[in-house]
C-alpha cells in the first residue's frame, strides 16, 4: 500500500498499518553498504567480512537487532528507512552502482514484482540460499514471492481475512456467523431492520479491496505470465461484489465510512460494530486499542471467512504481510538469507511478533499467546489458521499501482453515495492505462 494515496486520515491509517506489517513507514533513510554484486556467472558470494546493511521498518528493528545480539559473528548495520523515498532512493542507486542494503524488509508484499523487474533488477533468488525443507514449512505463503519458478523473497507475516464479531452481541440478538455471503447479506438486511446503526463491514476505504474483492477473485490485477495481465471489472468475481455490497450500504448495515476514519472509531467505542470481515490483525490492532475501538474484554471472537454462492473454498484476501528481500548486489548473499531465514522462522523471534507469522512451525508458537488473552470472547486462532492457507491466488504483484486506483476511483464513488457498482467502469479504465504504460500486455 502507498501511504500517499491511502484515502481519508491517512495518518491514523498510516500508524495503524505500521503497527500491522503493513507498508507506510516514515522514518530516516539509512546509508550505502558500498558496491558489490553476483558475478558474471550467477556465483552466488558470500564474503562472511562483509557487513550486512539491513533497510527495516521499526517493527521488525528489534527482530535485526535480538538476531544481531545471538549471532555476534555476522557484522550488521542496522537501519530504518523513509518508505515514500524507497523506489527513488533504489533508482539513484542502480545510476551510481552503489549503496543497495544487502537485506530489505518491505511491508508491501505486492512491491516484489518492481524488485524483479529488469529496470529494478534488485531482488536475488532464494532456490539455492534457502533449504527446501525451509521453504516447504511455509506452505503457499511464499507463493507472491514466487516469479517464473523462482523464490525473490520471504514472507514475515500473514495478512489473511477472518471474519471478526461481537459474540455476545450476536447471541443477544439471536443472529448467526454468516458461513455464506448470502447470508451476509441476508444478516445486514436483517440488521438494517431490527438493529438500525449497527454495523457489519466497512466499505469506505482501500481495504474493501483486500476484503472483498480479493477474497472474490476478481481479477484486478491477474498476472498471466511475464508482464502479461488479465483486468477484467465485468468478471462475475467483480460485479457480485457490487452488488452485495451496494445494498447493504445504501440501508446503512455496511459503512460508508473507512476502517481508520473517527467516524468508525466512534462506532466502535459506541459498541455497534457487530460483525467486519477484515484482517487477521484487526483484532489486537482495530478492536483492541484505547485510541480506535476500545472494546471491552470478552467480547471479540472470529470465525472462517463466507463462501460464494456455488464455491467450495471460502477464499480469503491479504491485508499487508511483508517481505524480505536480499540484495543480488549483496556481497554476502548467504550471510544475508542466514539473517531473514532467522526472522522468518525463529521461534524465539516469532513468537512474540505482532502478526500472524508466515512459517507454519512459527505461527503455532505464535498461536499460544492468543488462546489465554482475556481480550477474546474465544481463541481467533483456529479461524486464522484455516483462513492462513486459503488466500485467493487470482491477485498477483504487479509493478503499477493497483491500490491507488482503487483508492482514487473506487473510495471516492463509495463515499459520495453513488456506490461501488458505478465505479467499476472507471476502474476498469484506469487499471489497464496503468498497466500499459508499465510495459505489461493487458488481455
């Protein structure tokens, strides 16, 4: 996601996806680790002299620096970096042959297909760097890091969608967790009805792509081979989405307004959000602060995401989740995949992380600091869990900016009234003009 085109309050957004392993961090840029790079043959080098540059957020800062601390014999300068400047900063870097981190924490998943783009040529493959038993306990979580057979990165975290609800609330008013999105929308007409001013989704902001779309298949962005691209808004995986969600806004069950906008805020501190299919970090980061909902102990649960009419997986979308890269430039490859190969799968590290983790063995030690905290009405893990495996592989990276289309087209005809139906024709113009004109083949 790109803070600068993140629609109303971006700040508070900003903060909340930092928090979340999400991508907007805005901190001091860091400096050059000096020249260096794969030889003419593809040697992979690994000079254990070298010291590793490391680019982090500060999320993931204390992570670099507790494996600096256990391994005293790999030399790091750790520091973190401005997100808005990252692409210009890289840029300036291939034109004057120096200054590339050997290792990069990118909270954008989806920015991986810009570090392998031939005008980035950036990110190094994993194959030979990572154990195959390794990357096989990640299941298909690496599976956006993955470009024409070959692995480009790691991912920290996983950002899949669960269906968050106030249980006692539910059972107050005699309602079901909706296991379809029909009868989702039989629960918002229903809620609109019996239980004016409550809420049960949001649709105002860029996370309705993530939630709804994504969890949907429509192809927004579906990558068919090197830069090729099939967009298509007219797809049934899209305009169901439309017309699910139109309705539901306009008899006020699902908000206009967006996940981190005071307005929402306000509803969660008022107690009236039922029900808001969304992140798996939602909970500790939505539901849990004193700043944005303030809900109370006991109260939150989750449950496994509604299927589509005449599917059998009940698809997730990714809300964030990031990445590690390492440098081809990099002097010590295999020093620096020994780095984020330790913080992606080190139970030490990864159990107190904020965010589900993306290696399986990590995310069931994970997994122990949520099933005693009194803050949930019942353990969320098992719905995560289900949900860990089950994001839809329709979106894929590309090197153009699909949130800030949607964003720019989308948001703006939700909060205006005219809905998301209205806007999908827009979109449809936007998001091929965008791929063009980054050299993709758009069918």
């Amino acid at each position: 996601m790109r803070s600068t085109l993140i629609s109303a309050r971006p700040l508070t957004l900003r903060r909340a996806l930092t928090c979340a392993a999400a991508s907007l961090v805005v901190l001091v840029a860091g400096c050059s680790s000096g020249t260096g790079g794969t030889k003419s043959d593809g040697t992979i080098t690994s000079d254990s002299g070298e010291t590793l540059l490391v680019w982090t957020d500060p999320t993931r800062q204390a992570g670099f620096e507790q494996f600096q601390k256990s391994h005293p014999d790999v030399k790091m300068k750790i520091e973190t970096y401005d997100g808005n400047a990252l692409l210009t900063k890289m840029k300036l870097f291939n034109r004057t042959g120096k200054g590339w981190p050997d290792i990069l924490f990118d909270g954008r998943t989806t920015r991986i297909a810009q570090w392998t783009d031939p005008s980035m040529d950036y990110a190094q493959p994993l194959d030979a760097l990572v154990p195959q038993d390794v990357r096989q306990q990640f299941g298909s979580s690496n599976d956006p890091c993955t470009e024409n057979g070959k692995l480009y990165c790691l991912r920290n975290d996983l950002a899949q969608t669960v269906t968050w609800y106030n249980k006692p609330l539910m059972e107050q008013f005699g309602y079901q967790v909706p296991k379809t999105w029909d009868e989702y929308k039989a629960l918002g007409e229903r809620v609109a009805k019996e239980h004016p001013g409550y809420i049960i989704g949001s649709a105002g902001s860029l996370f309705s792509y993530y939630d709804y779309f994504w969890a949907s298949g429509c192809p927004i962005q579906q990558v068919t081979g090197p830069k090729k691209v099939h967009i298509d808004m007219k797809d049934p995986r899209c305009t169901r989405v439309a017309d699910l969600l139109d309705p539901l806004i306009k008899n006020g069950s699902v908000t206009g307004v967006g996940l981190f906008d005071p307005e929402m805020a306000e509803l969660g501190k008022q107690g009236k959000v039922l029900m808001l299919p969304g992140a798996s970090w939602l909970g500790d980061f939505l539901f849990k602060p004193d700043n944005l909902f303030a809900t109370p102990k006991g109260q939150i649960a989750a449950a496994p995401y509604p299927s589509w009419q005449g599917e059998s997986t009940n698809w997730s979308g990714s809300v964030g989740g990031g990445i590690y890269v390492v440098s081809k430039h990099s002097k010590n490859m295999k020093g620096a995949a020994e780095v984020i190969q330790w913080m992606t799968t080190s139970n030490d590290y990864q159990k107190t992380a904020p965010t589900y983790p993306a290696y399986g063995p990590a995310a069931k030690a994970w997994a122990e600091r949520l099933k005693d905290d009194p803050f949930y009405a019942a353990d969320p893990f098992p719905a995560m869990e289900q949900q860990a495996s089950k994001v839809n592989p329709v979106e894929s990276p590309t090197s153009y900016d699909v949130e800030g289309a949607f964003t720019e087209v989308v948001v703006p005809s939700v909060r205006s009234g005219a809905g998301i139906g209205a806007s999908l024709d827009a979109l449809q113009t936007r998001l091929v003009n965008l791929a063009k004109a980054d050299g993709y083949v758009v069918e």
